[in-house]
C-alpha cells in the first residue's frame, strides 16, 4: 500500500492563531472531525480534533465515549456555551502534537 493513494488531497486546515470558536465554526462548516493546525508558513504544528472541541462543551461526556465517528450534527453540543474568554483563546492552546506520514 503506498500512502500518497490515501491521502486527502483538499485538506481543511486552520492556523495555530486561530481561535476556538473559529475552529469549531470550521468543524461545523465543513463537517470534518480532525483540523490539522498549521503555521504561517502552512507547515503542520498540531491537530485539533472534535473530541477536544466537545471537551470544553461538554468534558464529561468525552469520558463516556472512545469514538467519535457516529456523531452528526450534533445536537447536544449547544447544551453549554463556553465563556466567551474561551472561545477566544487560540487554537494552539488546545491543539495536540500531530502524527503524520509524508507523501513520498
């Protein structure tokens, strides 16, 4: 199996000064689960997943749930609103490190 035949090649991404509510605004928009965060340059500094989106929404239910991939549209996220503060802060204070393969 050779990678590059895998990959995604209209990846949705989102820069590390971005903020939370930015990135959930994409997730929402382009029905992803996983934003890949990236630096200036476009170089990959980190990811952003919908479960650490649905952390700050709603923490204890990502407890209860190892996989996210049935969720869809869904409705329970508008349960709790983060603090606006929260909303604000950028995308690199919660993203995690990414684990990626190169095309070649």
């Amino acid at each position: 199996m050779i990678i590059k035949d895998h990959m995604k090649r209209s990846v949705i991404s989102i820069k590390g000064t971005a903020t939370i509510k930015e990135a959930a605004q994409l997730v929402m928009e382009h029905n992803v689960g996983t934003l890949p965060v990236v630096d200036e340059e476009n170089n990959l500094i980190g990811v952003l997943t919908l479960a650490d989106l649905l952390s700050i929404i709603m923490p204890d239910f990502i407890d209860l749930v190892e996989s996210f991939k049935f969720v869809h549209n869904f409705g329970a996220v508008e349960a709790r609103i983060p603090a606006p503060e929260v909303l604000a802060c950028p995308v690199s204070e919660l993203m995690k490190e990414a684990v990626y393969a190169k095309e070649n």
